[in-house]
C-alpha cells in the first residue's frame, strides 16, 4: 500500500467498539476546525468540522469535541466498523480574512474483524 | 458527478526533466490549493490561487510552478530544480478564500523518481 500511514501513532480498535481519535492545536487564534479520514493511496475525505463558539458537533456515527481552553480537539466513531480504517487527520483554520490551514500529522485507525 | 479530479494517479519523472500534475474541479469553487504530502508529515502547502487568474506561493514553493487560466483547472509542474520530488500530491479546493473554508481534495498523484 500507500506510504501515507508511517510513523504516525496507530490506535486499534475491536469492530463494533467505539473509537477516539484526540488532537492537539496550537494556535489559540483558531476558530475552525475539519476532521478528514483518508484511506491508503487515497485523497482526504472531509468527515466533519466544528466552529469554535460550539463544544459538541454529531455527524453519522461521529462527534466532534473541542476543549478550548486546552486546545484539544477529538473526534468519536460510534460502533466501529473495518471501513473506518484509516489515518484520520484535524485541520485549524482561523475564520476571518485569510487565514492558512494547519493539518496535523494523523492517526491510523485500524479496526480489528 | 462532481468533484476534484487529477491526473495521472502515477507519475514517473527522470533526472532533469519537467512534469506536469492535473487537477481539475466543476465545483464552482474560486479557490484551488497544492499540498505535497510526506510519510508522518504534515500536508505542507506549494501554491494556492485565490480566483483565476491568480496564485501565490505557498511554504514550499521552491522548484514547482503553476498557472491558474481558467476556474476548473490548476495544473502543477515539478520542475527540475526540485530534488526532492518524491511525495504524495494533493490538490485541494474551496468555495472561497477567505472566511472558514473546507477544503475538498482530490485522489491524488504519486510523483517517483526514476
């Protein structure tokens, strides 16, 4: 496969468990912020994104959670399933004016049948 | 079906030689981004555009070039003053520029050296 997946942290999971997958960011400026999954060889896939003057944000099977004051960011995946594998990346962005978009270096879900 | 496309999933460049990465969008979307990604790094950016007609260096821009001559495509060249050309490349757009955007990616185009 892709060589997209080395050297990041892995956390496994048993199908049907649910999954956490944490974030730190850096820049207490930030007021947006995207959880992206991308499978091997494959582009990012945009999952779900949360403005800063909100705690909790639920998708399909996944909710976001950001802490502010510790500038945290995780993101949960209800009962996991094996097309949940994969790395699984935060964005930061500000909102006003331009502003770049920070990527982290991901995590490897990898779900166990 | 609409989406980010780029072309060719692979790429093979030789020793001193130019290569050129496609990436086309019918999203609509003003705003278009190259990425180059390395194993346990980052997305680092090498150009964005904000409108047609329009493009700025990103943090890595050194040894790649671009041209944005109509909103749908923004092709990228890897020229052969980049030494390190091997990476993964993404490309991105957004509805806009400015404001909170969410980038949409393409599948994107594996560069090796041969």
């Amino acid at each position: 496969g892709e060589s997209v997946g080395l050297h990041l942290p892995t956390l496994s999971v048993q199908e049907g468990d649910n999954s956490i997958i944490n974030c730190a960011y850096s820049n207490s400026a930030s007021d947006y912020f995207i959880w992206y999954k991308q499978e091997s060889g494959k582009g990012p896939q945009f999952i779900i994104d949360i403005r800063s003057n909100m705690d909790k944000r639920q998708g399909q099977r996944v909710t976001v959670l950001l802490n502010k004051t510790v500038k945290h960011l995780s993101l949960q995946i209800a009962a996991t399933q094996p097309g949940d594998s994969a790395v699984y990346f935060c964005a930061e962005s500000g909102s006003g004016g331009y502003q770049k978009v920070t990527f982290g270096t991901g995590t490897k879900l990898q779900v166990i049948p | 079906d609409g989406g980010i496309t780029q072309s060719p999933k692979y790429l093979f460049r030789k020793e001193g030689q130019n290569v050129t990465l496609s990436c086309e969008q019918n999203l609509n979307h003003d705003a278009m981004y190259w990425y180059r990604q390395d194993p346990g790094q980052g997305l680092r950016l090498i150009y964005y555009s904000q409108i047609v007609n329009d493009f700025q260096k990103g943090d890595i821009a050194e040894g790649y070039s671009v041209s944005r001559e109509k909103k749908e495509s923004f092709p990228l060249t890897v020229t052969s003053a980049q030494k390190n050309p091997t990476a993964f490349y993404l490309c991105a757009s957004s509805i806009r520029f400015e404001g909170e955007k969410t980038q949409y990616f393409g599948p994107g185009t594996r560069l090796l050296v041969l």
